[in-house]
C-alpha cells in the first residue's frame, strides 16, 4: 500500500510533558523557597475527595486491565492491573480514615502495594499458570482489605508514621521505596513505547512516572504543606490519566463499533447486491451507491483500465496494483492538478482500490470521503475487502454471461446440425429411393433384352439348326452363355445393393444355426461329395439373422467351392477372442489364395481364380464384407496358396 | 363349354414371340389372346376398345400378366380382375422380370395365383412355360367360371 503524502514529520512533543513533570517536581522539593509560596493548607475533606476520586479511578482501571488482560492475553496489564487494584482497595480506606486512625499508613500501603505491582511488569514474560493468573489478583484484593479492616480496628497493629506531627523515618523510607519501584514500572512502559509506538504505553508511562514522583518526592513534605499537596497532586493527575484513558477508551470502542457496524452493513449489502444482481454494470453503481449511502463516503465510482483514463490515484492503482490513499487532498502536492475542482466538491480525502482478477488490475474502485484522512488502517483494510469482492463478483458474473453466451451457441449449433442432419437424411432418403428405382429399373428392363438375344438365339439354333454350320451354332451359344452370364452378373449386384439397402431388424442370432441349415443346402447341391463340417455349437450374436444368414451362405459357400477339388475337405466355423472382443471364423482346407491379392479379396467382381477354374462373379466376399460392415464389424482373411484360407469378421 | 382362352398381358413383343413360341414347342394350343399394354388389358376385361363385343362371360382360362406395362400397370389390372364378380376367381400368373420383394409381396396381396421370374435362358424359360400350361390348364381344377355366385 503506497500513502500519498504521508506525514513524515515525527512529533516529539509528548517528550515535553514528562520533562516538564519533572522539572516542576524538582523546583517544588529543592529548597528554592524564594520563589515558590509556602503554606500549609488543612482542609480533610478536600483531601478525602482527592484520595476517593483516585481510589474510584484505579478500582476502574484495575478491573478494565485484568479483563483487558484476559482477552488479549497481555501479561503487562495483568501486573499493572492487580496494583491497581491493591492501590485502590487502600486509597479507598485512606480516604475515608481520619489523620491519626492509620491515615498515613494505609497510604503508605497503597503506593508500596502498587509500586509492587508496577515493577513486577518486568515478570510479563513469566509463564504463569492460568488459575494463578485467575487468582492472584483477588487474593492480593482480599488481603489489602483484611489489612485495611484491620487496620480500621486496631491501629496499635501496625508501626506508627507519624512522629511528632513530621512523617516518620519508616513512612519516608516505605514511600520513597513505592516511588522507586514506580519508575521501575515506569521505564518498562517508556522502554514499551519506544518499540511499539502505541500512545498507549506513552500514557502508562507518564502515569507511573508520576506515582513515582509522587513517592520520592514525599520525604521532603509535611503534612498539609504546599509539597504534601503537590504530590498529592501528581497522584490525582495520574488517576485522572488513567481516568481519561479509561473514557477514551470506552468512547473510542463505541465509535468504533459504530464504524465497524456501517462498514460491516455497506460490506454486507454490496455483496447482496453481487449475488443478486445479474448485470455488471447495474452491479457496480448498487455497489458504489452503497459505499456512498451506508458507507458514509461522498462519491464512490469504478474506473476500467481500458477506460484509458489513468489519471490521479485511479491511474496510479490501475498501473500499479496497489491501493492509494490520499490522506490530505487540500495539501498534497501531487494532487495540484485536481485540486480545485476535487475540492469544490467537497472531497478532502480520497483512495484508489485496484480490483484484480488473477493477480491483473482491470480496474480501480475509487472513494472519496469529506473528511481529511478518512482512510484509516482497519477502514483500509475493510474497503480491500470489498474490493475484493466486486472483483470476484464482477469477474464471476462475466464467466457466467461466458458461459450462457457459450451454451447459446452450443444450443444454436446443435440445432443447426440437427437441422442438418434432417436434411441430409432426406437426402439420403431420396438417393436411397432413386438407388431403388434404378435397382427396379436394371432387374426389370436389363433383363428382357437378354430374354430376347438368348431367346431368338436359341430359335434360330432350333429353326435352321440344319442350315448352318457348327461354328455359327457354336457363337450362337456362346451368345446364349454371354447373355446368361450377364442376367447373373445384373441378378449378383442387385443382390449386393439389396444387401446394403435393407432395413436392419437387430435380435439374437444363432450362427451356429445359421451354418449348420447352410452346409446341409450346400450338401444337398452335392451330394457325392463328402466334406467334414466342423461347428462349434452353441454360438449367438446380436444382428439382423437374413443378413448374416447372406454373409454365412457366402462365406461357407466358397469354402464349399473352394475345397471341392480336395480330398477330406474340412471346413471349420468358430470362435476365438481378438483384442478383448469375440471373433468368428470359417477355416477351410481348400485351394487357398496368394496373400498379395488379399486386398482385392473383398471388392466386388474382383476375382483371384477363372470362371472355368471355380464358378462365380465376385460379388460374395463383397456382399459379405457389407453385411458385417453394417453390423459395425470387420471382416478379413488370411490365406495361402494349396492350404486354404481362413475368414475372421467380428460384429459390434 | 367355354373356348380354354389364354389371356397374355405383355407389353414386350419379344417376349410375346418368345412366349407363344414356348407355347407351340410345348404343344399347348390353347387360343391366346394379347394385350400389349394395361389399357388394351383393361378394354378386354370390359369388352371395349378392340375387344368391343367380346362375350364377358367368357372368361380366360388363365391369365399371363406382366407387371411393368404401359398406361395401366400389372398390379392394377389385377385389381380390377379380382374386383369383378365374373373374373373374380380366375387364375392369375404374374409372368414379369422382376423378383423384387415389394413385387412379390403385391403381387400376392392383390390376388395373384402364383408368382414366376421369366430366366433369361429360353430352355428355362420354355421349360416354365410348359409347366405352367400343364398346371393351368390341365391338371388345375378350374372354379365355376362364368356361372354367376
């Protein structure tokens, strides 16, 4: 935190007043008789006030220290605290005893009680046990009354003080001892200020150096005499120290607290209004007029670091992340510019708080108050707080309004893709209509002009079959073959688009099922051959059964084709587990391919052997990778030539 | 005793060539009569157009339909056989190049007898022929044509 024109003057004032103390101390017990007046003065009940104004006083400050000591967990106020007490409990008998009935001696007991006390501030280091700290203090209490009644009732008790109408030898010694013991208390409390600086110390010490004063000094009096007085005074001076204190204290905790009260509200309805406000820039002015409202400051408002201002304490926090106060706007030099106008509005002092977002500044929180200096430590460290939390709020409020913005668009772009796949399934759904038309268009079309080449061939082979010659009858049937050949080739790619037309129905399919009925049809197509089936039972997967029925039908077909050159023909379907997932395979012993072609193995009319070698078009592999592609599986093989091949597929 | 009429719808006059010619190989000599397109099929089933004055009690003994035809199609032709009280029972054979399942399943629902893919391969094709006739016409017991029900 940077303090624009700090004081830096250092008051050395105070140092006056204990000086003076002493010097008019000095001036009254040395023998300067010249001139100072000299007089005896009897008056007991003015001096029965005095001592009772003081005794009230210190009972006051005694109790206050030992509570204060309680709740702060101060050691020094504990000491000073049970002399305090002590002293008091005997001020108060003095006061009421009449000059004879133990009126000296209860005094006496007072200051060499409390100066006791007071030099045992020294010990504030010592650890003392909790209940002893409990309990000292009022066994000390107790034991100043029981001597104090006692003394009350049989003066005879105690040692005489007075000797002669002069205080005696005791009373000065015992007095003069309390007075040192003072100043003992008394340096502790000047050596406490000098290191903490807190004026409180600074009062302490100016009190106990004047009980001290007090005590020394009372050798050189007579009772009733200018001196006794005088020290007397000291006495009531230091009461009435304590007395002050004791008030400023009590108002300053209810100004505080009235303080503490206004900035708590004015804390408590920003952040309400950074809950419940949904805009930012409705946000900040409900903030700043809270600060301003409830807060009791004379403007408050929020300056961006893009606003491209950056001037005064504003600019200076922006930059800077730091808070700037300025304690004095009439007389700060750096404020010159501003001055007039900040002035004629009645601002006297002003702060810059940065509000921060990850260690960035991306604005300043500006306040300005009436009054001069307005901006104390704890008021600093409230408003920080605040400033904290408009940063946060405002900073959550533009993730949020992020956030929607982002969830819009994520809205918006769902619907455009919904919007999008609607349309491309029409016109999936158009294409796949036209596909059809087509598919119906070649099956129905395509195939009457090959009715007529292989029907009139085969008329004309009938009708003149005399008149011609065996070569024209020979291309007349190659004729007829071709045209056959094609009418299965046209029947083999409607079959191959129907496949990946069809609606799929997925259920549970029994494949073992599937490839026992496909070997008995193809065992039934021929029977003379004699080929080793081997399935493995029991096998079920989920898909569309007409579909895998078509791949199985193909597959077990070309192993059946494939093997009927071999002898003991074995064709094997099973299961087998491929990265984690289930498999199924149709091995066969048959001729086998050249991996090199394998990658042709599954287009449609690709073909690795010649019609007159093995029958067949080349659709079945592609069919079959079809069916298992829409299934959501692989299908793919290993081969070799003269020992057969394997075909593997997996289904989703 | 009503003339055994075949009635062919085709609208290919290849295939009607081809058609008779399977019927004379396999000696079926039945009188065939033929529509060449959904209309003419129309005009038969109720003696008009060319077939003006054709007795419409005398119902075919079968009859061969296309389906893919001009004008009027096979499928709604077959429709309107089956709709009419004298023709109501006749037999149908769908005799068409497709074997599309939609065709198929039609076929059957609207009240076709039986369902037959003319194969490319005349043998075959001459081969169904010779079939269907010996079905149709002689083995099938024919419903009480033309009395009224």
């Amino acid at each position: 935190m940077k303090v624009m024109n700090s004081r830096q003057k250092k008051n050395y004032w105070f140092w006056v007043l204990p000086i003076l103390i002493i010097a008019i101390t000095l001036w009254n017990v040395l023998p300067l008789h010249t001139v100072k007046p000299d007089f005896v003065f009897f008056n007991e009940s003015l001096h029965s006030a005095l001592e009772a104004i003081g005794a009230l006083a210190g009972l006051l400050m005694g109790l206050f220290l030992l509570n204060k000591s309680n709740n702060d967990g101060k050691q020094h106020f504990f000491w000073a605290g049970t002399g305090f007490l002590v002293m008091a409990i005997f001020d108060g008998f003095h006061s009421i005893t009449r000059p004879g009935g133990g009126f000296v001696w209860l005094h006496t007991l007072a200051v060499l009680g409390g100066g006791a006390f007071f030099a045992m501030l020294w010990l504030s280091g010592l650890s003392m046990s909790n209940r002893a700290e409990k309990i000292l203090p009022w066994l000390m209490a107790a034991c100043a009354l029981t001597i104090s009644i006692l003394t009350l009732a049989d003066r005879q008790m105690f040692p005489l003080m007075m000797n002669n109408g002069q205080f005696a030898a005791s009373a000065r010694g015992m007095n003069a001892v309390s007075g040192m013991l003072f100043i003992i208390g008394a340096v502790f409390f000047v050596l406490q200020f000098i290191k903490s600086k807190d004026f409180e110390n600074f009062l302490f010490f100016l009190m106990a150096l004047m009980f001290g004063l007090a005590g020394i000094t009372f050798q050189y009096s007579r009772p009733w005499s200018d001196e006794w007085w005088f020290w007397h005074i000291l006495r009531l001076a230091s009461f009435l120290i304590v007395l002050g204190y004791l008030i400023r204290r009590h108002l300053y905790s209810q100004v505080e607290l009235l303080r503490v009260n206004r900035a708590l509200k004015m804390l408590s309805e920003c952040n309400q209004s950074l809950v419940r406000i949904g805009k930012e820039e409705e946000v900040l002015h409900t903030v700043c007029s809270h600060i301003v409202e409830i807060g009791g400051y004379k403007r408050a408002f929020v300056e961006f670091a893009d606003s491209g201002r950056g001037i005064g304490q504003a600019g200076l926090a922006i930059r800077t992340g730091e808070t700037h106060i300025i304690r004095h706007i009439q007389d700060d030099p750096q404020y010159a510019s501003l001055r007039e106008e900040a002035v004629k509005s009645g601002y006297s002092s002003a702060i810059a708080l940065p509000l921060m977002e990850n260690g960035k500044t991306f604005a300043a929180l500006n306040i300005y108050s009436s009054h001069q200096d307005a901006f104390d430590n704890s008021e600093v460290k409230l408003l920080s707080e605040l400033a904290s939390d408009v940063a946060f709020g405002v900073m959550a409020l533009r993730t949020q309004i992020a956030r929607l913005r982002a969830e819009k668009d994520v809205l918006t772009l769902n619907k455009e893709l919904e919007q999008r796949v609607i349309e491309r399934t029409r016109l999936l759904e158009s294409a796949n209509k036209e596909l059809e038309a087509f598919s119906y268009s070649v099956s129905h079309d395509l195939r009457a002009p090959l009715r007529s080449i292989d029907g009139f061939s085969q008329a004309i082979l009938e009708d003149y079959s005399g008149k011609m010659e065996e070569e024209c009858r020979s291309y007349l049937n190659r004729i007829r073959a071709a045209s056959q050949r094609m009418a299965q080739l046209i029947d083999d790619i409607l079959k191959l688009s129907r496949v990946t037309r069809v609606e799929m129905h997925s259920d549970s399919v029994d494949l073992s099922g599937i490839c026992l009925s496909v070997a008995a049809e193809l065992q039934k197509t021929a029977n003379e051959r004699k080929v080793e089936f081997v399935i493995k039972p029991g096998i079920t997967v989920k898909g569309d059964s007409r579909l895998l029925h078509i791949a199985f039908e193909n597959l077990l077909g070309n192993a059946w084709k494939f093997t009927s050159k071999r002898e003991g023909a074995r064709i094997e379907f099973g299961s087998m587990q491929k990265d984690g997932q289930p498999a199924y395979f149709i091995r066969d012993n048959g001729v086998g391919y050249d991996m090199a072609y394998s990658d042709k193995l599954f287009r449609a009319f690709q073909r690795l052997h010649t019609e007159s070698e093995f029958p067949g078009t080349g659709i079945g592999l592609a069919t079959v990778q079809r069916i298992i592609n829409r299934h959501g599986g692989l299908v793919w093989s290993e081969g070799k030539i003269d020992e057969g091949a394997v075909f593997y597929l997996t289904l989703q | 005793m009503a003339k055994k009429v075949i009635l062919l719808v085709e609208d290919n006059p290849d295939d009607v060539d081809l058609t008779l010619r399977a019927f004379k190989k396999n000696n079926i000599l039945n009188e065939i009569v033929i529509a060449r397109d959904g209309a003419e099929a129309m005009d038969f089933l109720s003696a008009a157009g060319k077939f003006a004055g054709r007795d419409l009690d005398d119902v075919p003994q079968v009859i061969l339909l296309d389906l893919k035809l001009p004008k009027v199609d096979g499928l709604e032709i077959l429709r309107r056989i089956r709709s009419d009280e004298r023709t109501k029972l006749c037999p149908v054979v769908i005799l068409t190049s497709s074997k599309e399942e939609i065709d198929l399943l039609n076929g059957y629902k609207s009240g076709a007898n039986s369902y037959i893919r003319k194969p490319v391969d005349f043998n075959q094709f001459s081969e169904a022929v010779r079939q269907l006739g010996l079905y149709w016409l002689v083995l099938n017991e024919m419903p009480p044509v033309g009395r009224k029900v």
